[in-house]
C-alpha cells in the first residue's frame, strides 16, 4: 500500500513538472510540452528561426510563423529601443515596414522565471521599379527570401506572365502594378513594371521584287509576337505568315498589328515601297571623299544599297562615298536584291594651290589623279579675268578667279591668278628654284645655289628687265628694293596684308621684324608671292629657298608691291 502511494506521488509530481513547465536551474533546461510532445529548451535554443530578414515598405507578415517549434506560442515581440523606427511590431508578432531603413526587432520567449531572447534585422526596401520590354523576364530581388518564398505575386492586368517565386515574363505592352498575395488575402504592392514602348525601326520600308518574306524591324519587343497586316494598296505586297511579300512596282501604307502572347495589341503604320531595281552598268568611278548615285533603275527614294563583303565605299541610300583608293569588286544589295558590282576609287587632286596665268597664255587645267572615264565638270566663279573651254583656261587680264572642278562626285577649288607675263616668268623661276638644291648665304648671295632673300627676288627678276635699279651685278637689299619700288610707284600697301585675294603672283611682301637696322622702313626681309595664298622665299631658318603660306609675321609687313604691271 504504502509503495503505490509512492508511485502515485512521483508520477503526479512529474506530471506537475512537465504541464508547469519548471526549470531544472542547474543544468540550464527547460521541458515545454508542444502538440508534437516533450521538447528540451535550453539557452543555445533558437526563439525564431532567422536572424535577418528584408521586407518590402507597407507589408506585413506574422513574425509567429517563424517560432521556432521548442519556443512557439510562447514569444513576445518588441521593437529594440534605439534601434530604428522603420517598423512595427505588436507583441504578438504582427509586423508592418512603414518606413525605409533598419531596425531590430526582439523576438522573447519566456515560462516562469526562465527567458531566452533573439534579436532579429529587419530591413525595409521600396517597392521595385523595372522598365523591360515585351518579351523579356524580370525578377523580383526579394522573391526567393525568407519573407517571400513560395508566395504568390500577381499584376494588375495580363501584362505579366509569372514564372513562380517572383519571376514574370513580360507579355504585354501596358503599365502594371506587381503584388504579393498574403495568406491573409491581402493584396501587398512590391513593384512596378513601365513597359518599354515598341517601335518601328523605321517609318518607311522598301523592298525589291523577288526579295520574299520581309518583316519590320521592332524595337523594344523579345521572344514571339503575333502580326497581321491591313494595306492600301493589295497590288503592291501581300501578307504570308506573318511577313510581307514585296508583288509589284508601288507604293502602299501599311498598317501593322502586333500581338503580345498575353494578348495585348498594338499598331504601327508606315509606307512600303516595292522597287524593281536594274543595273545601268557594273561599275562606278567615286572619288576618295566624294559622293556619287549608284547607276540603278527602277527604284525609289526610300531605296538603298547595302554591301555583302566588305568594300572600299560607303552608302547612304543610293548615295556611294568613296573612302579608299583603289578597285575592289564585290557583291552589292539593292532593297534585299543581290548584284555583283565594281568600285574604282579614285584620289584627283591639284599638286599646286594655283594656276597662273598671264593675259593671253592658254592652258590644259592641270587636274591629276583621274580615270579614262571620269565624269569632270569645271566652272568659274567669274570671267573677269580668266576664259573657260573645256578642260582648258586663258588668261583675259590681270586678276583672280576660282575655279571649281567637279570631279566623281567631289569638288576641288583651285585659285587660277592671271600676273603679267614678267611676273608669270619670275614666279615660275623662283618656284624652280625652291625645287632644287640651295642652301642659304649672305656672303655667297650671287654664286650658284646659293640665295639670301632679296638675291633670289633679283635673280628671279633680272632675266626678265627688271633690275630694281641695280645696274651691277650685285643684287641690292631687301630695303633697297623696298626703296625702288616706293619711288617707282609700285606699293600696292603700306601696312600688312589684310586682303591675300588682291594679290598677284610675282607681287613682294617686305617685313621689318629685326628692329631698327638703319635701313629704310627697317626692311630685314623680303618674299615673293606665287599665288594660292603662298610665297617663296630664302630662308635662313630652313638654310634654303622654301616655298610656304603667307601670313607668317604678318604684323611685321611693312610694304606690299607689284614690281611689274599696273596698280
């Protein structure tokens, strides 16, 4: 009797135990009794079952669904003083993110007088943003965490596809919200999705006859979409599976539906051409940087030329720049129709920046760098002082025209100067001269090959009567014949050039740039000018008679004078 009565008291003792849940202190353990049974919480038990989590701002989830199976339904829940305020929390676990940003969240288990405490990150981000376009995939950043996993996301209308787990095809062309559907029924917004909007790559197509099924270039648009197609004009394409058939020489507007796979339409309209184009031979010359219009028939505005290999031209259109010289043979494409072609490429060119002229002397315009069959055209600016026949100039009276040569598809500008014959004989000996092998000397100035400034205006002169009054066989100074040409009414200017056009080949430019050397006007130095905005001259810089632009040390002109000729 006395031993059942024993037995009695250990059993309800530890029954007692076991539904009061009493901790055995000294091994820090605790015996909660759960609907799976007997569980052992100690203090390395975990309250929830993460650390960290994100959310989006204006959701809401129940924190107790992550309870750990030893602590559940006996955890109270807090928001960390000082830790943020981008959350709410009710003691039982009902979560809102109502701001962006950062706060810990205490997660409290207790039984008597025995706690454990969890301190939990969570983090609130915005809604997402995507912009995509029709056909492509997106995916939410948050869709496989802890607080979305396996939930189900819905947009506003069919513009999304879901994939699961927070992954949409986009399968639509119009705007929509993306939404996270709680256990609640909820419908909590996590995104929005701006649809990029298709285009036409062009509002004007055109295509050759014989070329088969052509479909419109569409931007903004992935993966399968349906077509169809109303037209104007039936006689000039038709519509097979979706593509256009180019059928006879026209024109038609085209009205172009595109549906999505989530059943959205769209339409486009543009102009369709149906060329028929035919060679009118099988090369063309172009020069480097020239433009010239492919030989072709039977096409249209809208038509253009495309290459199968790579060429030494370019296209814009029907327009063809030559880019490299040379002759290259290939294949080219007129509005999808296959040729085979050849490009000659040429460079034509003036080896001077000017023809010179006297009145009455006639010549061939000295245009290089051309084909047998190149297509040249010349034109004057005027005809004042130059007459134009053909491929051939004459000099009228003294002056400057322009002459404009259209060669291949490019034009080239060459001065033409008309001087008087002594001038055009000096100017043509002193650019010999810069031809040949000199050196520079003041000491030497009259032996052969051998110049200083005003000695080579001289000797380029004195063949021809002009001696600038030297009646020895010394050349005189830069200064001197500064000096003759002053006396003798040959200064065309006192002051430096302000207007190159006015002057002449033959014509002196004399400069003071040493300072005051006791000479007149201080003249150190003098050029010769041989047209097309240059001079010659002997230079103690470059040891040697050089020809070079006008211009430099103009500030240092001082006198500008025609030595033959009128005014």
């Amino acid at each position: 009797m006395n031993f059942y009565k024993a037995l009695s008291f250990k059993a309800l003792f530890i029954m007692l135990l076991v539904l009061c849940g009493i901790c055995y202190k000294g091994n820090k353990a605790f015996a909660q009794t759960t609907d799976n049974g007997t569980i052992n919480v100690t203090s390395d038990t975990s309250v929830v079952s993460f650390s960290a989590a994100s959310i989006y701002v204006g959701d809401t989830v129940d924190l107790k669904a992550y309870e750990s199976a030893a602590c559940k339904g006996f955890v109270k829940y807090e928001v960390e003083s000082g830790s943020g305020s981008s959350v709410n929390v009710t003691a039982e676990g009902i979560l809102t993110a109502t701001s962006l940003g950062t706060t810990d969240v205490k997660a409290i288990y207790t039984s008597g007088d025995f706690s454990l405490t969890d301190v939990v990150k969570i983090t609130v981000v915005d809604t997402e943003e995507f912009k995509s376009a029709c056909g492509a995939n997106i995916r939410l950043n948050l869709y496989n965490t802890l607080f979305y996993k396996d939930q189900t996301f819905v947009g506003d209308n069919t513009t999304l596809k879901s994939l699961g787990d927070g992954r949409f095809t986009v399968d639509g062309f119009s705007a929509t919200n993306i939404y996270v559907i709680r256990n609640s029924g909820d419908k909590i917004k996590v995104g929005y999705l701006k649809v990029k909007v298709p285009k036409l790559a062009a509002e004007e197509y055109t295509r050759a006859i014989g070329t088969g099924n052509f479909l419109p270039d569409i931007t903004n648009i992935k993966g399968s979409y349906g077509v169809s197609y109303t037209f104007s004009n039936n006689k000039v394409c038709h519509c097979n599976s979706g593509y256009i058939v180019p059928d006879s020489f026209g024109t038609t507007k085209v009205t172009m539906y595109v549906s999505s796979m989530g059943g959205q339409r769209k339409a486009f309209t543009f102009t369709f051409n149906t060329t028929n184009p035919k060679l009118k031979k099988k090369y063309m010359i172009v020069a480097v940087g020239g433009t010239v219009e492919l030989p072709v028939t039977g096409v249209v505005t809208g038509s253009s030329v495309g290459f199968l290999n790579t060429l030494n031209v370019t296209a814009e259109g029907l327009d063809i720049t030559g880019e490299t010289k040379g002759t290259k043979s290939g294949k080219i494409v007129v509005d999808g129709k296959p040729f085979k072609f050849k490009f000659i490429v040429n460079n034509p060119h003036f080896n001077d920046m000017c023809i010179r002229l006297y009145p009455g002397k006639k010549l061939t315009i000295p245009l290089k760098g051309t084909k047998k069959k190149s297509n040249i055209e010349y034109a004057l600016d005027h005809t004042k002082y130059v007459k134009l026949s053909g491929s051939k100039v004459k000099g009228k009276k003294c002056g400057n025209s322009y002459l404009r040569a259209e060669v291949d598809g490019k034009s080239i500008f060459i001065q033409v100067a008309v001087t008087t014959k002594t001038a055009y004989k000096a100017v043509n000996r002193a650019i010999k001269i810069s031809k040949t092998k000199t050196h520079y000397s003041q000491a030497r100035r009259m032996s052969k090959g051998l110049y200083d400034c005003s000695s080579l205006v001289y000797r380029c002169y004195k063949p021809y009567g002009v001696r600038f009054g030297q009646t020895a066989a010394w050349a005189p100074t830069a200064a001197g014949i500064g000096y003759w040409c002053t006396v003798n009414k040959k200064i065309l200017s006192y002051r430096k050039i302000t207007d190159i056009e006015k002057l002449l080949p033959g014509d002196l430019i004399f400069f003071a740039y040493a300072g005051n050397n006791g000479r007149y006007r201080f003249i150190s130095h003098i050029q010769m000018y041989v047209g097309g905005g240059q001079d010659v001259s002997a230079s103690s810089s470059y040891n040697r008679v050089i020809k070079y632009g006008t211009g430099a040390y103009n500030n240092c002109v001082v006198l500008v004078a025609r030595p033959t000729g009128s005014l």
